[in-house]
C-alpha cells in the first residue's frame, strides 16, 4: 500500500487523470490567487489544444507560445519586486521561440499531418508559405533578442550584450539562413 492510501486518496490517484490539474490549481492558489487563475487558464488552453487548435492553422501554434511565455509570467505575483519589463522580455523571447519552433515542426511534420486530416500552414499553403512565416517569426525573435541585447549594453555589463549577440542572435540568423536556402 502506497503513503498516501492512509489519507483515503488511493482511490484519487489511482484512477483519475484529473488529479495533476487539481494539485496543479492548488499549488498555484497556495502561490498566489494570479497563479492559479493562470494555471486555469493553462489547463483550458491545454485542452482546448488538444481537441480543436492542434488541427487548425496557426492557432495551436498560438496556443502553445502562450503557454509557453505564461510560464515566465507567473513569477510576477510571486515576485513583485522584478522589474516587468525585463519579465515581459523574457516572455516574448520565449513565445517567439516557441511560435519558429512550432512552424518548424509543422513543417516537417507535414505529411503526417496532412495524412492525419489536421489543418496545419505548411499542409494548407504549402511548405514554401510555411518557411516565408517562420523566417518571419525568427526575424521578429531576432528583433526582441537585439533589443534585449541593448537594454543589456545600456542598463548592465558589456559580456551580457556579447552573449546575447554570440549565442543566440547569431543561431537565430543561421536558423533564418537555413529556411532561406532549404
């Protein structure tokens, strides 16, 4: 018998899918009551993903971006003392990684997608279109990342600058290079 069966929860977490959302919701209230509003929200979008917007165009990709940057974004309630634009900074970074990265595998998952019947921009415009939009979206990745990268200059130490320029506007040039020449 497990730890938890002397609390009478065998049962729950045994047999029930909805026991991680739950303990999710009430970590997040044990936060604070703006993580666990956020935490709903993740959970509906989560489902929402999973039956509607994976299958449609641009949407899930939307979708998973937004939950990817409202990771970062509960930190503000728990931390009010961080500066939120640096925070709203990090967010976008990681939503516009996440939107190149979500285009980029649609793109190769093209025809497992097209078979599955889903509604993806690479098997609804083409592969072509699809790379226009993620070297788009890599561009505006790089804009965020350089403007980071000045506040970095004006407002820190150089070697910030410098990293950002070397390990990720560079990468993400590269990247946008690559989809240019494939």
């Amino acid at each position: 018998q497990p730890e938890y069966a002397a609390f009478g929860l065998n049962w729950f977490i045994d047999s029930s899918p909805l026991w991680p959302i739950v303990a999710g919701i009430l970590l997040g209230l044990l936060a604070h009551w703006q993580v666990a509003v956020v935490c709903v929200a993740m959970v509906a979008l989560l489902y929402m993903y999973s039956y509607v917007l994976k299958r449609t165009i641009i949407w899930g990709n939307l979708a998973v971006a937004i939950m990817s940057a409202a990771t970062l974004l509960v930190v503000y309630p728990t931390v009010p003392q961080i500066h939120i634009g640096l925070l709203m900074v990090y967010a976008s970074f990681a939503f516009f990684t996440t939107m190149v990265r979500e285009a980029a595998k649609d793109i190769e998952d093209m025809e497992g997608d097209h078979s599955a019947g889903y509604t993806t921009l690479a098997t609804h415009k083409g592969e072509y279109i699809a790379k226009k939009v993620v070297i788009l979206e890599a561009v505006l990745l790089l804009l965020c990342i350089l403007s980071f990268a000045v506040w970095c200059l004006v407002h820190l130490k150089i070697w910030a600058f410098f990293y950002l320029i070397i390990l990720t506007a560079l990468p993400t040039v590269g990247l946008m290079l690559l989809l240019y020449w494939a």
